[in-house]
C-alpha cells in the first residue's frame, strides 16, 4: 500500500484560509516537492461531517 500524505496550511493560530498565511520561497519549495513525489492528487471542496 502507498503512503497517504494530506496537506493543510494552518497558521499558529489555528486559522486555515490559504489566503491569510504569507508563502515564502521555502514552503513553495517544499510544497512542490511533495506534489512531485505525489502518484496522484484528490482536489475537492469541502470537509465536513
């Protein structure tokens, strides 16, 4: 079985709107390389219960 990996940007603050958190050059990179090393990717909307 392949690893699952989940991706969320969360502030210190609990916030999680990908709009409010400030991207610098090393969290694009390590971003990327994630995506790199995806076989595939799940793009939805909404988590709830």
């Amino acid at each position: 079985m392949r690893p699952l990996r989940y991706s969320i940007n969360v502030a210190l603050d609990g916030c999680c709107d990908h709009r409010a958190i400030p991207a610098d050059e090393g969290l694009h990179r390590h971003a990327g390389e994630n995506l790199d090393q995806a076989d595939a990717l799940l793009i939805g909307g909404r988590l709830t219960k």
